[in-house]
C-alpha cells in the first residue's frame, strides 16, 4: 500500500525510463570507464557563467546593504522588472512596464505560475510535438489536458492542425523556439498564420511563449519576437540557459501590453507565484540579473559542436533537420522502432533520448552540451550502428 497519490505513483511509472537511463549510463560508466561512454541524454549547460555574472554575485554577496535578503513585492524588485520590461518594449515596439513583469523561479515556475491563473479544470492546453515533457505534469498540476499536435516533418509549425483541434475548452498554447529537443525556430510567417487564426476565435486563447533557448541561436538567425504578431502572448522565460545557471533558478513573465486583461493576469500571476509556494523569485539573482540581463555566454562552442556532430552524421547517412538554436540535435532513426534504435546505440556506448519520450517517434535526442571530443570520438559508434541497421 502506499500513501503516494495515484496520479504521482501513474507519473512515476511513466517517467521510470527517463530514471532508468540515468541509472544505466552511470552503470556503464563504472563498467566500461567514463571515456568509452557517450552521454547526450542531459540538457545540462556545460560551459561556465560568464566572469561578468560572477564579479556581480561577489559584489551582492560582499555588500553590507540592508534589506537585501528580505520579502518584497510577490512580482519581484520593481527595479529587475523596470530593466527586463525596457528590454521587452526594445524588442518588440510594444509598451512594456513594470507591471507586464514578474520574476520568477525560473521557467518552469513561470510556466506553473501562469497555468494555474489560467486554467480551469478540464481546460485544454495545445502543445506541438515533439515537446518538452514536463508540459503534460505543468498543465496537469492544475488541472488541465494537454492537447498534442504534430508539426511537420521539418519540424515546422502546422496551422491548419492548430484549427483543428480547437474547441471551446482551448485555453492556451504554448509556443518553445528555439525548440526542445529539435532546435528548430519557428518562422515568423507561421507564428503570424497562428496570430490571424487566433484573432478569428470568439474565445481568448492565449499563447505561452517557453522561451529559455531564445539567446542560443546560430548562423545569425534571430528568433521572431512572438508578442509581435500575436496578441495574446506571454513569455514565460529563464536565464537558465542564456546565462548557463539552471541551478539557480530565475526567470520571468511578460504579459503583453496588447493583451486587454494583462493587468489581470499580472495580479492572478502574482497570487499564483505567491500561493504555489515559490513566494517570490531568488532574491540575489533578482539583484544580479538588474545589472547582467542583456549578458549571455558565448554561444560560438554550441555552434561548433552543432557544425560537427551535425556533418558528422548527414556524412554517415542520417537524415537530420538542421537545428539553428538551442542545443540539441533530433536525428531520425534509420529503423522506425527509436526505443531499439537507443538500445543499439546504447550498446556501443552512446546513450540517447528515444523521440517517443518527447511525442515523436522515429527519432532519437542528442545535446550539445558536452566536450567537443565526445562528439568526434562517438560518430564511429554511431557509423557502425547506421551500417548495422542498414544492412
Ligand atoms: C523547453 C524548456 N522549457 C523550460 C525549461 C525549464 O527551464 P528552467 O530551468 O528555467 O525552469 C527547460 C529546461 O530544460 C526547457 O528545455
């Protein structure tokens, strides 16, 4: 008998593979040594900080300030969220404020946060897939369904699959570009095409713009700025990966201007922030992030490490949608079955992500965030696996 939840003890089932992979890598790693084992499974920044972020964390951890570890506004300081809304209105022509802005224990709280000031039970929230799993448990903590939609075979956004899974429960979609796990942007001129079927619809649906990856672009391509052709955006954002400190857990909303409730939002944003628990983000990186909010690492290694493991594996035969950001690859897998493919993979020490874990099957996940060694000394494991299949 146990006292965990149902719903939890489903979850944890379900997610059991994702756990049990970790275990295995860390296996083999002992077995085999670490450099005869390849691990892409984790999106975990490898690179450090950059120096102009640690100076300030020095600088607030050594101030005799008072009142810098206090309570303050559940929004966050007024000060962070003047600086981040400047960087918005620079971005989009649109009016931000303070009062469009609210800190947040990184995306992921952001996303919680809005979810549950949006969501009434059985209210359904749009995802294209593949998708970054923790949609499903977000939308589930309160109470919504998350509604698949697949996007082309490049990747790219569907629109008439959108309208076709509209109903009157729609409460929002939520938009990740550059994308987890494929890296693939999507263009403007299919994020307007959503703008305009959206305005169409007598009912407000709102689009949650996941946007962690959008400093991590390649080849000069820029991420388009959603709030500029869609209404009804919100961005719920990090500094997770522009500023490689997942750990430390700070981001934000930002609610569109042109949203008419947006101050609605804000205050449901701020009770919900507060109430979930997280009470208000990280008061330090509050501080930091006033000053560094423009900063971000230097993405030229990711890109690098794109150039290689992306030539490396079109040369080996493997059909893989160039990723312009973020850093992961999503090759297709030569055989349908992506669970055997791994299994393959796995065998000679190259660990993966089965697409089936993010909607998609067919393909495996691979990140960019390890050695540029790894990379080069895997693509044999990988050749040998391709020819094997193919034979
Ligand atoms: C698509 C996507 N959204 C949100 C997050 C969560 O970001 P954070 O660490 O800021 O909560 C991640 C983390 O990997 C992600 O890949």
């Amino acid at each position: 008998m146990s006292s965990v939840s149902k719903a939890v003890g489903e979850n944890l089932q379900r997610a059991s593979w994702i756990r049990k992979m970790f275990e295995e890598g860390a296996r083999m790693k002992a077995e085999r040594g670490s450099d005869k084992v390849f691990d892409f499974t984790l999106g975990n920044p490898e690179v450090e900080p950059p120096q102009a972020l640690i100076d300030t964390v020095k600088t607030l951890v050594a101030s005799d300030q008072r009142g810098l570890h206090s309570y303050m506004p559940n929004a966050g300081y007024p000060r962070t969220r003047a600086v981040v809304a400047q960087l918005m209105s620079k971005a989009t022509g649109l009016d931000y404020t303070e009062n469009h802005v609210l800190m947040t224990v990184g995306a992921g709280g952001a996303l919680n946060a809005l979810l549950k000031a949006l969501l009434d039970p059985g209210d359904e929230v749009i995802v294209l897939a593949p998708y970054f799993v923790e949609y499903g448990f977000y939308v589930g903590n309160h109470g919504g369904r998350i509604v698949l939609v697949d996007t082309d075979e490049d990747f790219g956004i569907n629109v008439e699959r959108i309208a076709a899974v509209i109903t009157p429960r729609t409460k929002a979609i939520i938009i990740n570009s550059p994308n987890n796990p494929t890296g693939v942007i999507y263009s403007e001129a299919s994020l307007c095409r959503l703008g305009d079927l959206l305005e169409s619809l007598e009912q407000p649906v709102t689009v949650i713009s996941d946007e962690p990856y959008k400093a991590l672009t390649f080849d000069g391509v820029k991420a388009p700025e959603l709030p500029k052709c869609i209404r009804r955006t919100v961005i719920a954002t990090s500094w997770s990966k522009a500023l490689a400190i997942p750990g430390e857990r700070i981001g934000y909303l930002a609610i569109s201007p042109k949203i008419p409730e947006a101050r609605q939002i804000f205050d449901a944003c701020t009770f919900t922030n507060r109430t979930l628990g997280f009470v208000n983000a990280p008061a330090l990186w509050q501080n930091v992030i006033a000053e560094v909010a423009e900063l971000t690492i230097d993405i030229t290694p990711y890109q690098e490490k794109r150039d290689i493991f992306y030539d490396g594996l079109t040369t080996i035969g493997y059909d893989v949608v160039k990723p312009h950001g973020a850093f992961y690859l999503f090759p297709k897998t030569p055989i349908a079955d992506d669970i055997e493919f791994a299994g393959l993979l796995k065998e000679e020490g190259i660990l993966t992500v089965p697409g089936t874990g993010f909607g998609r099957k067919g393909h495996v996940r691979v990140t960019l965030t390890v050695p540029r060694d790894t990379i080069e000394r895997s693509l044999p494991g990988f050749e040998r696996v391709f020819r094997k299949v193919s034979a």
